[in-house]
C-alpha cells in the first residue's frame, strides 16, 4: 500500500483540489492521498473560513484518504518552516511521494535549485542578508539572491508563490534524508492570486476567486468551481456557526490583545521585529478595521502575508522564545488525525508500528507544548461565534474523534 | 471658599444624587462641591453604564463643581481601598468636609467604630483572619470580627454596604491624618440593592432598580427619577456610540483573555487567589455567558462583587505584583480632573498652590504608572463599541479637556 502526500489548506476544497488528488494517486502509482493540512489559520495568517472538520469532511468525499494537521508552529509560518513542517509529517506517516502543484510544473528543476542551493548556501545566505538589509521583503530578497546564483541557467522562477512553496518542499526531503520523492504538476487555475472567477466554462478557479464569490455573493454563485460535499459544508457551517471568518471578525480582539501589551512585551511576540512593536502600537489607535490597520503598516519590507501572520501571533500571543523552543527539533512531534476513508484506516492500521511520531487521535490521550499551541489557536478562531453556538464549537474542538469516512458506501460513520 | 468632598460612581446620575449634593453642601456649610469618580469600571467590577465624560456632565449640571477620577487602582477594589484612595485625592483637593450617605445616618458612630477599631486592631485582623479561614467572604468575615468586638454596644452595623463604604471613609480619615471632617446622612432611597423602582409618588430610587429599568424598559420607564442632563446623555450616549455597557459585552474579550492565560499566568493577575486559576480556567470552558460564568464560579468564599472584580482585572491583565507596588504609596499620585462648573474653577484657581498632588487637565502632560492604568481601562472598556465610533470614543477619552460647565448660564462651554 502506497501513500502520496499532498500539502494543502482546502480553503475552501475545490475542484482543484479533488483533480489533484486524483492526479496525484495516478502520477505517483498510490492508491493513498494523505493530506496535511493547516488547521484554524492559515499559511497567509488568515482565518479558514471554516473549520478543520468541515474542510475535513470535504476532502474525504473527494479522494483524499487522510487528513493530518499541520500544527499552528509550521502553518503560520514562511514558505521554509511551512514546508518543514509539512515535509517531516508526510514522512512521518511513511508516505513514499510528495506531489504538489507549481507553476513550472517539471520536477528536474526544482531538484536541481535544491542542490545548486546546497552547494551555494553560504553565498546565497550572504546576499539574502544584504538585500534584506537594503529594505527588501523576504520573498523579494530571497528571489534576488536565487537569481544572482543561478543566473544564465534554466532557471525556476522563484517570484512565483508555488514555485518557492515546491522548493521549499523539495529542499526540506532533501536536508531531511527524507526517501520521499517528489512530483509535480502543473497547477491548472492559471494564478494563484486571480482575483476573479474564469468566464469561460471552466470548472476550476482558484481559490482566492472562489472564496471572494463566496462572500460578495453567496455559495451559489461559487456553486459551479465546487464540489457538492464543499457547497454543503460551506452552507452547514454558516448555518450552525453563523459565519465564514474573515480577518476582520478578529480586529476587535487584535486590538483588544495589543491594548494589553506593552512595547517591551509586544517586543516578544514572535515576528515582531525590532523596532515594529512601536510603529503597531501607534498604527493600532488610528485603525478602524483590519485592513486600514494592515494598510497603515504595510512598507515595502513587511510584507501582507507577513503582517498578517505577526497580528495572527499577536492574537494567540505566541512568545519568540516559545516558538524557537518548539521549532528547535527538526521533526514535527506529533500527527494529529482529523479524518480518514476506510483505506485511509487500513493504511494506518498497515503502518501503524513504523510511524515515526506518535499518532493523536483524541486531545485528551495526548500532551504537547506545541499542542496547547493548537488548542490555543483553536479557542481563538472561535471568538467570533456567538454564544451558545461558540461554546459548542469548543467542545467539538476538543471531543472530536478522528472524521471516518465509507468512501463505498459514501456516508460519513460518526459525523 | 470651602468644598465637601462626594465619593460618587453616578451610574448613572440620578434624583437622589442631587439631593446629596445639595444637602452636602448645606449641611457642610460648603459653596463647592467636589466629587470623586470611578472612571470606566466600577466599585463592584461592572463597567459603568456610559462614560465618565457623560456622568461628568450629568453631574455637572446638577449642583456638582468637581468631578476628578478614582484612578482604577483605587476604583475596582473592596471597600477598604476604594476609600483610602477617594479620601486621599478629597484631601489633595483641599476639601474641608467628606459628606457621604449610609444607612446609619448619624456620624457619631462611625467615629467610634473608627477609635475603637484603632484600640482593638489586632483583635480585629485576627479573628478576621480566623473566620476568612473558615471560608467566609471578607463582608461577612469583616462583620463578624466587629460584632465581637464591639459587641454589646450600640453598635454600627457593619453588614450594610454603605455603613461599610462610611466607615472606611471615616477610618482613611482617620488614619491618614486628614482634617477633613467626615458627615453623614440617611440615604433616602431605602436600599441600595433594590431591585425594583419603587411605586409610589416617590422621585428618587437605587441607582440599581433605575438601571434595571433603563435596561429593561429604556429612559422614559426610568425619567422620573433622573434629573433632566442624566435623561439627556443617556440617550446621546446610546446614539452615538450604540450601547450602555453591561459585563455580558465583556464576556468574550474575558474568555480570550482567559485563554491565551496559563494557569501560572492567571496565578499572577490581581485578585486571583491561590488556587482559584484551575477553577477559573476550567469554568470558563463551559459557560455560554458572563452570568452563567459568575454562577458557576460563585462560592461562600467569593462574593460575586468579588469576583466581578477579578473579572475586570483578567480583562486589564492587571498584575498583582503591579498593583501591590502602585498601592504602596499611602496617597494617591494625582489628581485627574474630568469637569467643573464656573465656581469649581474659580475654587481650583484659588487653590491651585495649596494642593497636595499634581492636577492632571490633560493626559499628554503626566506620565504615571496608574495613570497607564486608566488609559488602558479606557480602552478595555470601549472594546463593546462598534467600529469606527470606537476609534473616535477612544480619540476622545485621549484628548478629552476637562468639561467646563456654566451654572449662570446652564450651557456647557466646551462640550
């Protein structure tokens, strides 16, 4: 039994993704989709607009065999530690292949920047440095570095955002040892980024596109880019919980967390740099929303992804010594299991004694710093549910069972 | 010129205070009256109905000359405290008379209780102690220490929570050495507590039964016992900034505060006795409101006044290390002036040179620990306020000058 590994965040699931999948099992020989996904925030430092279990059940109905997820330490992070992240639990849970999209779509370029930078590490170090010392964003000053060292080949752009996700992957198998290998394709909603949904009659957008139809105007009008299991847990969720989150139902508590902090503790607050912390907290008073505030402190170093993570820290008050303690190992700690199709639990059975981490199926039967972390984050993402709907959502949060799936008889067995 | 001192919380302004205001001034022989004021939250740690600007007004349309802040440190804290620090800032105002309402009425009393407390202290501490340990409430252990102490005697009863306010007044007097002499009178509203606006012809009722009404019926169940300015804010109030603050619009900001809070880090906020942070933090997990939160926590040991203001210092993360420091000083660090009438001023102006503490007009000009404090209580307790009034709420809790009020000419001359 051969399981591909897909790191991914279903925000929400698309048919994308479903088409993914079943790339994925094809293209690497599997007959296992094991997903590692972001829990409540995401790689951007955004909310889900859902739930991990709603996003769960998605991907179950669609191909994927096991969801895993990406703990809050490696999900609101850069490309490098997300992929660290992702990469050391795919490889914990014994999958043979990662397959992941890009926008070059070959993998022979992506293993060779993987090997070119472990060749030129030092040099690219260097001029990543200089450059983020002349002001540059991260992204901006790692492709600059890049391009000075792989400059006249066949080069990967490294300005394209799934281009430095992949190597990122890539890179992570290789310094891990990992015996995964890696695939790629490429992504076929043309940009990441597209802002709108296609005209013509394509059945795929991204995902951006999709959750932007979502909320001007409804499930309705995203129907189409969507599979049923997504339109239904979509309208289920809004249902139960009475929102999709968006960054601005947390403005009130950002503002609320910085009010509490003083420069000098902000100072600790993992990803903010020194000498921001005065510069939030002035911005903070002026702002009326989330994104006048991430307007006013927007420059050309800090990027919006950045900020977006720093206020998520902000929110959850995670230390920069707690983060670098939990970062320190090279592996992830645990695999928290969200959900699983009938293969997806004989493949678990299967490997059950070679993974590599402990495998945490219930909150309870488990204890982990970088677990409270989860919970922690958990708790946060619900604050903007009213009560009593919040406090339930904390309970599934906590009580949940692992989402089992009957992919032959298509019905959930406990959700 | 000579001024009576008021402690006052004004939540809101009603009959009954005027006719406190006029009879301190008459029975005192006093041409200025001078309150102190709880700012955003309360003696009991609920959040005042509208803000102190507002009760600032009321006030000073209504026979008072003064109002100054009680600094949070003094204005959220039991009976004790709460006095020392009103008594010491009447005292930097130069005032000559404090003039509070109790349900004793008569003054003579209260000075013995206060001489006789001073010749049995030790006495006193250690059977409060005793009976603390027995798990009563600090009111009920306090009464009981006196009753034994003092037994037998005519004897002031000391289970009455404006006996208790009076005599710590009256003991802060004594003990700080002040010459302000202490007055006292029957209130006229029966009690306190009541629930129930009273159903007679009468005028005046509890500030808790007209703020039950308020809340329940809106102004014009509860306008005929509130002089007109009072009717008036009120309703300008709720227009401009959508709420009258009630501890359920805080309820979701605690359970946030709560859960980004260790145990060992709840341990270390003000009022949080040893032990209580587990039961804390496992209450919170369940409850749906801030009164079922309340109920849940509430036991013979903590009163729900008690707790209310534990609550208050989660939200403010006030820490206990801070607040003991911040206390030690025995008199209050400045004096914050929120308004006065023509003849206020003129008393100010007069006694500009006399007075003991430095006068804070605006917040720019003083820097102060405590003074932080209040900011931040300022703008915890705004959260409630929808955007973008919020922003302009806490514009004006920053900028706000001293409310002038012209008593010849019943206008405001910068509001």
């Amino acid at each position: 039994m051969k399981a591909v590994g897909l790191v991914v965040e279903y925000n929400p699931f698309h048919n994308g993704h479903r088409y993914h999948a079943e790339q994925a099992k094809i293209k690497t020989d599997s007959s296992v989709a094991a997903a590692v996904m972001s829990g409540p925030f995401l790689q951007r430092g955004e909310p889900a607009a859902v739930s991990k279990w709603a996003r769960t059940k998605m991907a179950l109905e669609n191909g994927v065999d096991i969801v895993i997820e990406l703990p809050y330490i490696y999900a609101v992070q850069k490309a490098e530690l997300f992929a660290r992240g992702s990469v050391s639990l795919l490889h914990h849970l014994g999958c043979s292949s990662l397959f992941f999209g890009s926008e070059n779509g070959r993998i022979e370029p992506f293993i060779e920047a993987s090997e070119a930078f472990s060749r030129k590490e030092d040099d690219c170090s260097l001029i990543l440095k200089e450059e983020l010392k002349k002001g540059l964003s991260y992204p901006a000053a790692a492709s600059k570095a890049f391009s000075h060292i792989f400059k006249g080949r066949d080069m990967l752009d490294l300005s394209k955002p799934n281009n430095i996700l992949g190597f990122h992957y890539v890179r992570a198998i290789h310094t891990s040892g990992s015996a995964m290998k890696p695939y790629t394709t490429a992504r076929i909603a043309s940009q990441y980024h597209d802002a709108e949904l296609p005209g013509d009659n394509s059945r795929i957008a991204s995902a951006t596109s999709i959750r932007k139809a979502l909320i001007e105007k409804g499930t309705a009008a995203a129907r189409s880019f969507l599979p049923e299991a997504s339109a239904r847990e979509l309208e289920a969720y809004r249902n139960s919980y009475g929102i999709w989150h968006s960054t601005e139902d947390y403005f009130s508590y950002v503002k609320y967390s910085l009010s509490t902090l003083s420069a000098e503790e902000l100072s600790r607050i993992y990803e903010v740099e020194e000498g921001l912390e005065h510069r939030i907290l002035r911005t903070i008073r002026q702002a009326r929303s989330y994104r006048e505030m991430m307007e006013r402190l927007k420059t050309k170093r800090y990027t919006w992804t950045r900020l977006q993570r720093m206020n998520t820290h902000i929110l959850t008050r995670t230390k920069k010594e707690d983060m670098h303690r939990l970062l320190k190992p090279s592996s992830a700690p645990y695999i928290r299991l969200l959900g699983m199709t009938k293969k997806g639990q004989a493949y678990l059975s299967a490997k059950k004694k070679e993974l590599t981490a402990p495998l945490v199926s219930k909150l309870s039967s488990f204890s982990h710093p970088a677990l409270d972390l989860d919970i922690l984050a958990g708790r946060v993402y619900s604050l903007p549910i009213n009560e009593p709907e919040r406090t339930l959502f904390e309970k599934q949060e906590f009580s949940q069972a692992p989402i089992r799936y009957d992919e032959d008889e298509k019905r959930f067995l406990n959700a």
